[in-house]
C-alpha cells in the first residue's frame, strides 16, 4: 500500500519538473492539512521556490493548479493565501485506500541498507532495575518497534554495566557475607545487600579494598573461580531482568555489555595515539579537540592504565563498524550523558568513521506524592511501580466490571496497570520532565492509556454484535462517505504510515501517541454522530467497515508504543 503523502509527491515532482525544467528547485514536500476545511494535504512548493523559478508564488501556484492532472487521487486544488496549494483527495480513492488498510506498506523510497543499532536499557549487573531504568527502556523498545515496521533490519542491543570495580567487592562480600537462603530467593536484593555491607566493613578496615582490587584483578586475569562467581552474578542479574523485560513487552537481539569490548580498548587507545589523535598528558591519554568543538578534553586511559566509558564506548562503535553494515546507531539515555556522547561521537568522527549516529536524550521522570503507598526507602524500584500501577488498575476495574471473573480483572489490570506507566512516559516530548500521577494516568478520559484501550474495545464490542446477526464485513464493501464525520475519521486513517515516518525521523514515539488520541477523538465524534446499528444495510456495513479499520490502526498503533489491546474492558 503507497503512502499517500509520497504518492502525491511523486506526482507533484513529476508536473513541477516539466513545467520548470531548466532550474534548480527544492523538492516538493507534502503535509497533511492542519485544518480541514482547507483540503486534506498542503503542499508550499511556490513559496520556497519563487526565487528559483523567478516569479509570484501564486502566479506558480495557479500555473500548477491549471496543469495539474486531476484523476482518481486528486479531486481539486486550491490555491490559497500568498501560495499554497491545498489538495483534495477523492472520496473514491479515500474508500479505496481504506479498504487496503492491513497491507504492507510502501517504505521503499527510504534508504534501508544496512542495520539499525538500537543500543537501550543497559542496567548495572547485580543492581535491581529502578524507575531510571523506565525512559530508556520503553522509548528505545519503541523505537526498535517503529523501525522495524519501517522495514529496516534492526538490533536491539542491551549494553549492560558487567564490568568494573564493582565487581571486586561484591566477589569479597559473596565469601565473606552473603546469606545463601536470601540469595536463592533473590539475588539481586542479596547482592545489593552485600555490597552495601562491604562497603561499611571497608570504612572500619580499609584492607578490604586492597582485597577487592585483588580479586577483580583475578577476573581480568582470566582466573577460574572469580570468573565463574562474576558468570554467576551477569546470569542471576539477567533472569530478573528478564522477568521486567516480559512483563513490559521488551526484546532485545543481543545483550553486549561492557566486558565484550575490554580486550578491543588497548587497540582503540593505540590507533587513537598513532593517528596523533590522544596524546600523554601527565602520564594520561587524553583527546583534545578544536576549540570551535567546544569540548572538554576526554581522557581514554587513565595513568594508572585504566581506561574509561568513553573508550569503551569508541571500542563498541568500531567493532559494530567492522561487523555490521550499519545503517545507523541510536543510543537511548537520559539528559545528563549528553556531553559524554558528544564527545565520543566526534572523537569517532576523528577517527574517520563515517557512521550515522544519534543520541536520543530524554528528561527525568518525577512523582507526585504518594506514588507508592507502601514504598520504603529513596529509590522506586521499576518492579516496585509496575506492581503499583496493576494494583490501582484492578480497583478501577473492580470498580466498573465487578461481575468480570477474576482471571479477566487480573489480566486487563496488568494490561491498563502496565500500558498506563508506558503510555504515560511514551505520549509525551521524550526531552520534557514527566510527572507521575496516578489518577491521571489510569484516567478513561483524556490522553491516556485507558481511554485508548477503552476506544478499541468499545469497536470490538459492536463488531461482536454485528457478528451475532450474521453481517459479514468484507473488503467488497462500499464504503460511503457523505458527510464531515465519516469523512474526517476516514481521511486521518490514511495519515498513520505518515506519523510514523515522522516518529522514525525524529525519534518521538509522542508523535504516533498524538495520532491515535487524534483518531479516537474522530472516531467517538463518528460515534456520536454517525449511528451504526439499526441503519439500512449499506450504511451498517460502511460504517461498520469503517470502524473495523479503524480498531486495525488503533491495534497497529499501540502495538509500536509497545502496548496490546483488549477486546474487553
């Protein structure tokens, strides 16, 4: 199925490039119309070109207005203000198209050899995952979602924090004090424990940390028995990650953390050094940069040998150099890392690596009070929210369906609870702060999950009733459209692939939230003024059609923000 703003575009390119063959123009761009009385889609080709092409922008406008091949796609331009053109589309070829609703669509024009990286999450191995694991986590799920349905080749990549001092004190700790019974039960709790108890004992006997440098230098080394304890704890750490990642509906294709790219940092610091690029500063490596780059110097291996984030990281984008075809890399963090990014990136740059690379930051989430009722301590634990948010969704449902079996209440809680904590996070601005309040986010009313979830089953519901006097909707079907209501759903239906082009483009999952709360709005003014059941036949079925069409939008939609639907709620 061909996107209909390229289609136009196409088209328009082709007409303009014959009418002004002997310049230089900027190509057409199409958008969707922001007001409805003004045609379907827009297009300001005459005004951004009329210094190229040498005359009024409206002259241009009616030139391409007068030559333009009206058919089936286009039933008549306008030309407003200084030179806009806006189009409308045909009501036939609205019907088509939406009958085409479920087909592939045509991404081919983009440009999707190769891989995108996807690198998110990343916790800390023997650290439970909290609240500041939330944003990266599901923004960069929906990302890798919005790509692949792009039809790019994508692999999602955990660079999970398996290595570094850390890992010496807690080999101390597990000998010294670790409680097996607690550690069986749950590792990562224990594991926290002990390192909080290292820590105190070494403030009593600071021998403790020669001890601790001793035994991680046993797990660079190779040695046998460490190596084995440091496996263990990456294993237990990643089967309670794993249990968020199902819950959340997360994936990933590899989990390469920092330990994999250890033995590659001494290259990257060799071949930084004989292109002149790091150079000894106090018995440090450090890269300058160019004062116009405005960066401070990054230091990639201290004086006592060791190396830091920012050589991992140059290690990481050279081994997916070498063995990728990469299309680009996105990495997923919070606002804080944006100068470490910027300074590994150019230093990669430097090296003459030409990959595409982004960072996509985002801003911290903050809580109303009382976001846990039973919460102790200062960090939220991301388990800790999750349970919340299915707790406070079963009373709702309790609430509103109390004759639903258990069963039922328990699965649509987890799905409002869950869906409601990641469309909270996934509809906004991903660079604001987000504030966490709970009968907001669990509203059916509003922007949220529930009112979301509560319009697709609402379409479901009357498909069943349908169903039941044997009407059988198929894609034959005449689909009319008569009057503003039908006309405005049906039209915004066929802008979806274009939201999520811009999504991909910009990497705002808020952009594809933006659109379906748009198409619910649309769809319940359909509702309200546009009757389905007890019409004629023709008109049951169209606008019945209609809607089965626009629960297979609001489905794909969700899906790409991580989120599933519910044929009841």
């Amino acid at each position: 199925m061909k996107v209909i703003s390229k289609e136009l575009t196409d088209i328009f390119q082709n007409l303009v490039d014959n009418l002004f063959p002997d310049k230089e123009l900027k190509p057409v761009e199409i958008t969707v119309a922001t007001n409805e009385n003004f045609g379907d889609y827009q297009c300001n080709f005459a005004m951004i070109n009329s210094k190229i092409i040498g005359d009024n922008p409206r002259k241009i406008a009616e030139e391409i207005k007068a030559k333009f091949p009206y058919g089936e796609i286009v039933e008549k331009l306008e030309v407003a203000g200084p030179g806009f053109i806006n189009i409308f589309l045909t009501s036939k070829y609205i019907s088509d198209s939406i009958k085409k609703i479920g087909e592939a669509y045509d991404f081919s024009f983009l440009n999707r050899k190769g891989q995108v990286i996807i690198d998110f999450s990343s916790p800390n191995i023997a650290k439970r995952m909290h609240i500041g694991h939330l944003r990266s986590t599901i923004i960069g799920e929906s990302v890798s979602r919005i790509y692949r349905f792009l039809g790019y080749d994508v692999v999602a990549d955990n660079h999970i924090g398996d290595w570094g001092t850390q890992f010496g004190k807690l080999i101390v700790g597990y000998r010294k004090w670790l409680n097996r019974e607690a550690y069986e039960k749950n590792p990562i709790e224990e594991l926290e424990r002990v390192y909080v108890k290292f820590s105190e004992e070494a403030e009593k006997d600071p021998s403790l940390e020669d001890l601790a440098r001793a035994e991680l230098k046993k797990v660079q080394d190779g040695e046998e028995e460490n190596t084995k304890i440091w496996k263990e704890f990456i294993t237990e750490s990643l089967k309670e990650y794993n249990k968020l990642y199902e819950r959340l509906d997360v994936h990933f294709d590899t989990y390469y953390g920092e330990s994999f790219y250890n033995d590659m940092m001494a290259d990257v610091v060799k071949e930084l050094e004989e292109k002149k690029l790091a150079v000894d500063d106090e018995g440090a490596k450090v890269v300058f940069f160019d004062e116009k780059d405005n960066l401070f110097p990054c230091i990639v291996q201290k004086k006592d040998g060791a190396y830091l984030y920012s050589t991992s990281d140059i290690a990481t984008v050279k081994f997916r150099k070498n063995n990728y075809d990469v299309n680009k890399m996105i990495y997923l963090t919070d606002g804080r890392q944006q100068d470490h990014f910027k300074q590994f990136f150019k230093i990669t740059d430097m090296l003459g690596w030409d990959i595409e690379k982004y960072h996509v930051w985002f801003g911290i989430i903050r809580f109303a009070d009382g976001i846990l009722s039973t919460r102790k301590g200062n960090v939220i634990r991301l388990e800790e929210l999750l349970d919340e948010a299915h707790s406070r969704a079963y009373n709702v449902v309790n609430e509103k369906n109390p004759d639903l079996s258990e069963e039922e209440k328990q699965n649509i809680a987890e799905v409002v609870g869950v869906s409601s904590v990641k469309y909270a996070d996934l509809s906004q601005n991903k660079q604001s702060d987000i504030l966490f309040e709970w009968d907001k986010i669990l509203s059916f009313e509003g922007n949220t999950a529930p009112y979301l979830l509560y319009t697709y089953a609402r379409i479901q519901s009357i498909l069943r009733k349908i169903h039941e006097q044997n009407i059988e909707l198929k894609d034959s079907i005449e689909i009319k459209i008569e009057n503003k209501f039908e006309k405005s759903l049906a039209a915004h239906l066929l802008t979806f692939p274009i939201s999520v082009l811009k999504a991909a483009e910009t990497f705002k999952p808020n952009l594809i939230a933006d659109y379906l709360y748009d198409l619910s709005k649309k769809l319940n003014s359909f509702y309200n003024n546009c009757p389905i059941l007890n019409q004629d036949i023709d008109t049951l079925k169209s606008r019945a059609f209609l809607i089965k069409k626009t629960g297979e939008v609001l489905k794909e939609g969700l899906s790409l923000l991580g989120i599933p639907v519910l044929n009841k709620m």
